[in-house]
C-alpha cells in the first residue's frame, strides 16, 4: 500500500507526538480527527505502530 501525498503529512505530525486511539473509534491529534483508512494505510507502509492505545512512528532499529 502506498502512501498519498497527504500521509506526509500525518508523518509529520506523529514527530511531534503519538496519535491517541478516540473512545468511539478513530484516532485524534489534539483536537485533529484522524480517519482509521489513514492510520491503516500508515502502518501498512511500515513507518507507524499501535503501541498500546497510541500510533507512534516506528522506532529505527
């Protein structure tokens, strides 16, 4: 799966902080709603992991 133009842009938030998992689904940053189609297609490409309730980039290894 690869990544839209505007997953970038998701990638560059997950540097600030984790996306945090929303009680009636989906994922949020601060006040920023992000959909699971997003999150899907970020973990897909293998730069994003669910750690817990949080999506965070994938640490280097």
């Amino acid at each position: 799966m690869t990544l839209r133009p505007y997953d970038r842009t998701r990638l560059k938030l997950l540097e600030f902080s984790p996306f945090e998992r929303r009680p009636r689904g989906g994922w949020r940053f601060g006040t920023k709603t992000i959909s699971t189609a997003i999150v899907d297609r970020l973990i897909a490409s293998g730069r994003a992991e669910i750690v817990g309730e949080k999506l965070q980039l994938r640490s280097a290894k």
